[in-house]
C-alpha cells in the first residue's frame, strides 16, 4: 500500500517535468517535424537554383570537362541584344498568358456556381465536370488535336453543318495561340474545386438577409458572393499567372520544338528547352531560366502588394481588407 502510493505521488511530477521540458523546447519540437520538408527544399529547390544561377554566368555547353568558363553576364546581354527569339516567346507567352488566365478564371467560377446550387444528383454532376483534369495533359493534348484537325476534327464538323467554313486552326499562324488558349480551358477543373470550395464557405445567413431586404440573385451575386470570393480568386489568378509563364507540355506535344507554323506558339519555356537540349547551350538556357524566374518573382510580388486593394477578408457581415 505505501508502495502504491509513492508510485502515484511520483508519476504526477513526471508528468509535470515531461511537460515543462516539451513546453521549453517546442521551437526545437517544431523544427523536427518541419525538417523533412526543410531537407527537401534545401535539396530540391534551393541547391538547383543557386547551381542555375551560376551556370548563367558561364559558357556551359554538352561535353564541358571539368569547370565550366566564366564569363559573367555574356549571356544575359547575348539575350537582351542577338536573340531575336527570346522577344517572340516572351511575346507568344504574355499573349497566351492574358487571354487563358481570365477565361479559365471567369469560366471555373461560373460552373463552381452553377455547381453549388441545391439539385439532385449534384455529386454527379461535380465528378463529372472535375474528370476532365485528371486527364494527363498529354493525352488531353492530343485528343485536341484530333477535335481540331482541319479535316476530320468535331469542331470542324460543327462549323460545316451550320454554314461556316472550316477553320484551319493548327496550320495557320494566326490560330495557333487561340488553339492553345482554347486547350488550356480544358483543365479548369483545379480551380473550379477551390471556388466551390470558397463559395461553400459564405454562410448562407448573408444571402437570406438580402433577399429579405429585397436583393435580387444578381445583386447578391455581385455584393456578397464576389466580395468574400476575392481572396480564393486572387489564390487562382496567382496559381494561373505562374503556371501560365511555364506552359510547355500541350506546345510540345501539339506543334514540335519549332512552336508550329513560323514559330506562332513559339512560348517561353520551349523556347528555354530548345536551348539546352537541342542546341545544348545549358548556360545561356539558365540565364533564360533566371530571367523568367525573375519576372514570375516581381509579377507574383506586384499581385500581393495590390491585393490589399482589391481582396477582401470577411466574417459574417464585416469585411476586412487583406
């Protein structure tokens, strides 16, 4: 018995040591359990990065022995004075970039509303639409370019029955970043799930007290549903933004290492491709790669510092600005 006593009397104080000892060291706790990812970063991310940016400052090239020669910012004015290239991709890439961000956006947001209403069968509706993004974007890539063969291909086909002339839409220049723009709606389905997701979120008080006082379906739409929406689309356009600077696989698949009829889809990232591993220029390739780096970095900064103007944190009926 006084055995069993002193055992409950002791365990409470190492209960009470275990946990002033875990209370002092918590910040050495919590970089344990971060440390995996840490590694990773270190391994993955910040070491390839820092090796590109001194390979941009060098003359590396296939079947370079030994250090690759310095010659400091050679590459970067090369890019800036002699490719007539690097103009055309940037260019082929912001065009791209402005036309399928907005769509993707606008069209995500509008089907994530329509698949937010109350009907029956919804979860089937959800899959269905989101099926399409699990596609591999090769073989998504593909079947576009069957649905828009010149001959043979369903759009096509529908502009024939309804009296307009067939499109020649991978064979012209004119047609080809429009294709592309067109594919790139394919994969809304990401984004889609995230609106959903925000617009589930809103609670469903908001929407009664309005139309309690008499607000219509748009009015709520436009002063409650878009208001609180701002910070899941700010979330997408960024995601878009940086996604569309690095658009590469559909190019690739579709129209080759030449970017198609006189180089129209030419974008950026095919363009950085064609360089280290068509002309095997692996330095000059880098300095490509720390340019588009940099500009994804000032864009992605320039959209954080303004979304405090136009992104709107919310709870209940405050709104607070980002």
């Amino acid at each position: 018995m006084a055995r069993s006593i002193a055992s409950d009397s002791i365990e409470p104080s190492r209960q009470k040591r275990l946990q002033e000892w875990w209370f002092r060291n918590r910040s050495l706790i919590g970089f344990v359990f971060i440390f995996p990812w840490f590694a990773g970063f270190i391994i993955f991310d910040l070491m390839p990065f820092v090796y590109n940016l001194y390979l941009s400052f060098t003359d590396f090239q296939i079947g370079t022995v030994g250090t690759p020669p310095w010659i400091g910012l050679e590459n970067y004015v090369d890019i800036f004075t002699k490719d007539d290239l690097f103009g055309k991709s940037m260019y082929n890439t912001v065009y791209y970039l402005g036309f399928s961000v907005p769509l993707r956006l606008v069209f995500a947001f509008l089907i994530a509303l329509l698949l937010n209403l109350r009907v029956r069968g919804m979860p089937i509706y959800r899959t269905l639409f989101y099926v399409p993004s699990v596609v591999p974007l090769v073989a998504a890539t593909l079947i576009f370019a069957g649905l828009l063969n010149t001959k043979y291909g369903l759009f096509n086909q529908l502009f024939v029955l309804v009296g307009i002339p067939p499109v020649r839409w991978l064979s012209r220049p004119e047609w080809l970043k429009i294709s592309l723009i067109i594919l790139s709606l394919w994969g809304f389905g990401a984004q889609m799930i995230i609106f959903l997701a925000g617009l589930q979120g809103i609670p469903d008080d908001l929407y009664e007290a309005a139309a309690i006082d008499g607000g219509s379906g748009w009015q709520r739409l436009l002063f409650i549903t878009v208001p609180l929406m701002t910070p899941t689309i700010f979330f997408n356009l960024l995601i878009g933004v940086i996604g569309g600077f690095q658009v590469f696989a559909q190019v690739f698949v579709m129209f080759d290492t030449s970017g198609g009829i006189l180089g129209a889809a030419l974008v950026y990232m095919l363009h950085v491709y064609n360089k280290a591993f068509r002309d095997f220029q692996f330095g000059y390739a880098a300095a490509l790669s720390v340019i588009l780096f940099s500009i994804i970095f000032v864009l992605t900064i320039a959209l954080v510092y303004t979304s405090n103007r136009w992104v709107f944190y919310g709870d209940g009926g405050e709104e607070q600005e980002a």
